[in-house]
C-alpha cells in the first residue's frame, strides 16, 4: 500500500509542475489592444481594429491594424512606415499614443491608401482623438465642436488564447499519472 501512495504523490507531483509551468506567464510578452472609435473628424461611421506588439513603458507597435469600417474604407495594416508609432502603456492599459501613417507612404505590409491616426495629446480641447482619412495625403485631426466624447475612442485588452500545447500537456500529465496508479494498483 506504500508503494502505491508513493506513486500517487509522484504522478500528482508530476501533474502538479505541469500544470505550473503551463500557466506561467511568459516574460515580456507582448500585449495586444482592440480598438474602437466613431470616425466624427472623417465622415462618420465607426472604425475597430487592433494595435499589438506593446509592451509596459513606451515603444512602438508592431501593428495597427484597421479591421471594420462602417463606410467600408481604410481597411488594412498601417505599420509598413508610419510617420510617428509612440505608445505608452501603464499597468496593462494604453495611456498616451502618438500614431500616424499616411497612404501614399505605407509600404509592406501595409495594405491601405487610407490615412491614419491617433493622438492623445489635447489639441482644440479634444484629446484621445483617432480618425481613419480616405485620402492616403491627409486626415482631419481636429475641430472646436468635436470632442472627446463625440470620437468615443476605446481601447481594449484583447483576450489571448490559453495555447493549446500548454493545455494538451496538462490532460496528458494528468492522464500519464492515472494510468501508472491504475496499473500499480492491479
């Protein structure tokens, strides 16, 4: 009977470091935001899409990507050659961002003549202001009687997958240790 609860506490043991070294986080992983705002300086409708590649501090993203557009324009990635890609991120949340790319600029890969950007710097009294440009040579950043509140701009954490071999080690752990008790206990 010894014999047995010692390799019960083993595959526990076993299952028990698993499961651990799945759910640890890995170090410096990037963080990705979704993106929502009503395009008010631009022609209305509203535009969602993704920024990711950031991480706490400030740097640059590694992608912005429009994903929806209500009038159906500037979808796409606009990181091929953005004139400013500044963003700050504090305690999991975007904080301050300075993104700009002109169409007749972008190259791969992005795939968009549309104009885009996003300031939180304030400017006519709005600030956290975005907007998405048909033209690919300008964008209009800013008037007296469009605020904040009117563009709407939020951003998100976007929710990352629990990654499948993480868990598929997990239920083979588990699965592993049962197997060895059962046979033991025969």
């Amino acid at each position: 009977m010894g014999y047995v609860h010692s390799k019960l506490g083993m595959a526990l043991g076993a299952a028990m470091l698993a499961t651990a070294l799945a759910a640890a986080p890995a170090s410096a992983a990037p963080l990705n935001f979704t993106f929502s705002f009503t395009n008010a300086l631009n022609g209305g409708g509203t535009v969602s899409g993704i920024v990711r590649g950031l991480a706490e501090g400030t740097g640059a993203a590694t992608s912005v990507e429009v994903t929806a557009n209500s009038l159906g324009f500037g979808l796409g990635e606009y990181i091929g050659s953005p004139d400013l890609n500044s963003w700050t991120v504090t305690g999991g949340a975007i904080t301050a961002f300075d993104f700009l790319a002109f169409g007749a600029f972008n190259s791969a890969p992005a795939v968009t003549t549309a104009t885009i950007f996003f300031d939180s710097a304030d400017l006519l009294g709005a600030s956290f202001r975005a907007g998405v440009g048909d033209s690919p040579f300008g964008v209009t950043n800013g008037d007296n009687s469009v605020s904040t509140a009117d563009i709407g701009l939020v951003f998100a954490p976007a929710v990352a997958p629990i990654p499948l071999p993480a868990a598929g080690l997990m239920l083979l752990a588990g699965l592993g240790g049962l197997a060895v008790l059962r046979r033991r206990a025969a």
